[in-house]
C-alpha cells in the first residue's frame, strides 16, 4: 500500500456556473456564459447552467456527501455577478450571504473552503460596457472585486486562487471562440492572457497588504497544463515538446517565477505578445504562495506533422506560432472526452514544474476523467475504469513526492456530475451521479474508494 504524507490535502472541486443554478435568482446578474449558453448551436444540445446541479439550494446536502466521504477540502468558485451584478458597482447582499452560509457549513462539518475568484464566469455587463478581460483597466476592477470577498470571507478562508485557468479564459474564449464570450482573433488572446496575469497580481499585492498578516491565508494561481512527451529521441522534437510546455504552461507561469514571457513565446508571437512594464514586473515577481496546477492528459510532440497535417495543432498560444504537432499513442486508452489515460505524464509533468521553477509547493487543483456511458446510472454507478484512473494518477503523484517534488495536495474533479461547458450534460466527471431530470446524486463507486483514500491517505482498493 502507498502511503501519501499525513499533512496531505484531499479535495474535491467544482465550479459556480457548472453546479449553482439560480442564474437570475437573489440578485445575481447575468454572466457572459449566460449570454453564451443562451445562444443556439454554442453549447450541445443547448444545455444551460439555468438549474445545473441546484446546489445554491441544495449546497448543505452536498456538503453531508463530501462529509460522509471523509473529504478535508472543497475547492469551489466564486460567482462574480452574484457579488457584484454589473461587475462593479452596487454589492449583492444576498449574493454574499449565500457564500457566508456556504463557508460556515463547510467549516462546521469539518471541510477547508478553499477558493477560487475566478472560474470563467465573468459578469455580463463589463464585456458589454468594456469589452471584458481586454479592458486595460480589467486589473483594477478585478482587484476590486477580489478586495471584497477578502473582506467578507478571509477570516473564515485561508486558501485564496485568483484565477482557474487563464489559457483556457484566454484560447478558447477569445482565440478559438469555443467558450464565452466566443471571439476569434489571433492576438486578443494573448492581451487577455497578460490583463489576467495582472489582475492577478492585483488582487495578490491587495492581499498581501491589507489582509494577509492579519487573516494568515495564502493565495495562488491555477493554470492547467497537459504533459508534452517527446515523439522520439530526435532534437527537433525534444525541442518541440520544451516549446509546447512554455507556450502552454510557461506563458503564465514564467511571468510569475522567472519574470517574463518565455523567449520561446517572444519568438513566436513577435508584437502580439504584450510587455510588461517595470511595476508589473515587481508586482508579479513570487505572486503565488503555491504552484495550482490541473492536469488531465499527455500528447506526444514533434516538430513535423505527418503528410494529412496541414498546420501546427496543440494547446498553447495560437496554434501557428508554436509550430508544434501533436499526437496520441494509439496503444494509449482515452476517456469520453477522448483525453488519453498516460498517468505517468502526471509525474514528468511534476517533476519538469519543480524543477523550472525552483520547487514550489505544488497543489494538484484537478484531475479527473469523464467515462462514456455515464448517462446510463448503473453504467456510472459500477465506475471501475474511474477507479483505475485515480489510483493511476495518485500512484504517479506518489512517486514524484518520493522523487522530491513538493506535492503537498490532490483535489479530484469533480464532487459531482454538472454542466460541462460547451459539452453541456454530454460530459460526466463526478464522483457522484446525478440525474439532472430530478437532481438525485448517488455515489459512484470510485466515490467511495476515494473516500477511503481521503481518510487515510492509503491508496487501497475497495
């Protein structure tokens, strides 16, 4: 049996806008994934997160499941507009009530809130009035908002993220236009991803002045990454592999621990590629007390395609300005979502973090898997295959501790089956099955081995 340290955090996580429900319910205003899911032919089968799981009224009995678990941490995010409707302006009592209730019951049953400002769901308003993440301005706002939950919820809060994945806010929302607000361009993204960079350095240097001696919290920033495994031994794709981790991962996290953009970025993306200035420089500098990471998969890289490629593809900047192509191993198993099942790309992909980046204090904010059939419950109830990636995954997370990384956390997506973006109801990661004609959550069975783990920190069968 393996052993994971005692002092180590075993979460769950999830979203606002994937679980909460009640869009336009206590005052909450609306959201550009609002505006998003609203609009025919963006997400499958025009599923919204109107309802989702309907935890803003059902949140006490989802936290008894995370409690029966034996879960010591939830990681979940807070919904801007439910604080600030306009994004600005007027605060939402209300708003801010359901979260203080939220924080009490996970803390009366002996659950640690940690927090995420920011998962995508950005009030509606400042994409109409000022464009949204693109407003030079969007640093300030954000640290705004950012001060008012301290406020209202760092006494109780130790464990602060700015933002969950600004490559995914950044590509997908304003490069490739699959997720709000759904903009194309081959240079918004990158002015997003910088404004993000310092909103979170914002919203840190607020922390840090006001609020962290007293309240003795952390805060960080999660991004996510995927491992990039090099498609053979030649140079060019060794080098082609290193390019895609520092347009994917480096992009926002050089900035933060080594000061600036990667040169391979530079290279790359030429004048696109905002610069910062000598006060920013100094207000990223170390802007996270921990290293968030979520990972789910691996690809192979190389620096040519096959003959049918026509251009460079991968997750990173603009696909064109990597000129990396990726692939799957087709001896690799794939989940729903057609992510390959590589656990041993969790350690590497460890291990390359600690060592560019000097040995953080790692925590793993997600990972998890969606397996087809799930739609079907006894289908997701006997979940085996759920199982095996888990132990696969903690296995490997073991062994890049033993191999000195400092992993000191693991936080499973997600505690429950919600709406998964523009897959809508289409995708299941949960540990628990819901029916979303009902709402009923059961248990699957890797929530019960899970929980077992949680407990003790043994990896064991059930």
């Amino acid at each position: 049996m393996t052993s994971f340290p005692e002092s180590f955090v075993w979460g769950t996580a999830t979203a606002s806008y994937q679980i909460e429900g009640a869009w336009n319910t206590g005052g909450r205003g609306p959201s550009i994934w609002d505006a998003f899911s609203h609009t025919p032919g963006k997400v499958f089968e025009g599923h919204t997160g109107d309802v989702a799981c309907d935890h803003y009224h059902r949140f006490r009995e989802d936290v008894a499941m995370m409690k029966a678990m034996g879960i010591s941490a939830y990681r979940f995010s807070i919904s801007w507009p439910r604080i600030l409707p306009a994004g600005r302006g007027k605060l939402n009592e209300v708003g801010i009530g359901f979260y203080n209730r939220l924080i009490d019951c996970l803390i009366e049953n002996g659950i640690e809130p940690w927090v995420t400002l920011y998962h995508w769901d950005l009030p509606l308003e400042l994409c109409k009035q000022v464009d949204g993440l693109l407003d030079p301005e969007f640093p300030d706002t954000f640290g705004r908002y950012a001060e008012i939950c301290f406020e209202r919820f760092g006494d109780r809060v130790k464990h602060w993220i700015t933002f969950n994945e600004p490559w995914c806010s950044s590509i997908l929302g304003y490069g490739q236009g699959e997720m709000a607000p759904g903009r194309v361009s081959d240079a918004e993204p990158y002015l997003a991803g910088h404004h993000i960079l310092l909103a979170h350095a914002e919203a840190v240097d607020r922390y840090r002045r006001k609020f962290q001696d007293l309240q003795k919290g952390v805060i960080g920033i999660t991004n996510n990454c995927d491992w990039r495994e090099p498609n053979s031994d030649a140079p060019e794709d060794v080098e082609a592999a290193q390019r895609s981790l520092e347009f994917f991962l480096g992009w926002f996290a050089d900035p933060i621990y080594l000061g600036d953009y990667p040169e391979s970025m530079r290279a790359g993306v030429g004048d696109r590629l905002p610069r910062f200035s000598a006060r920013e420089r100094a207000l990223l500098a170390q802007s996270s007390d921990f290293f968030g990471l979520n990972h789910y998969t691996t690809m192979l890289a190389a620096a040519h395609g096959s003959l049918n490629e026509a251009s460079p593809q991968g997750n990173g900047g603009i696909f064109k300005d990597q000129n990396v192509y990726l692939k799957e191993d087709p001896s690799w198993e794939q989940t729903h979502t057609g992510w390959s099942i590589v656990p041993w790309g969790c350690r590497k992909l460890l291990g390359w973090i600690s060592e560019r980046y000097d040995r953080p204090p790692i925590y793993i904010t997600e990972n998890g898997c969606a397996m087809s059939g799930e739609n079907d419950r006894e289908v997701a109830l006997n979940d085996d295959r759920r199982v095996a990636y888990l132990r696969g995954y903690l296995e490997e997370c073991h062994q890049a501790i033993e191999e000195g990384v400092d992993l000191r956390g693991y936080f499973c997506w997600t505690l429950m089956d919600n709406f998964e973006w523009a897959h809508g109801y289409d995708k299941r990661f949960g540990l628990h099955y819901v029916d979303f004609e009902t709402l009923e959550r059961v248990p699957k069975k890797s929530a019960k081995w899970y929980g077992q783990v949680a407990k003790t920190g043994v990896l064991d069968s059930i």
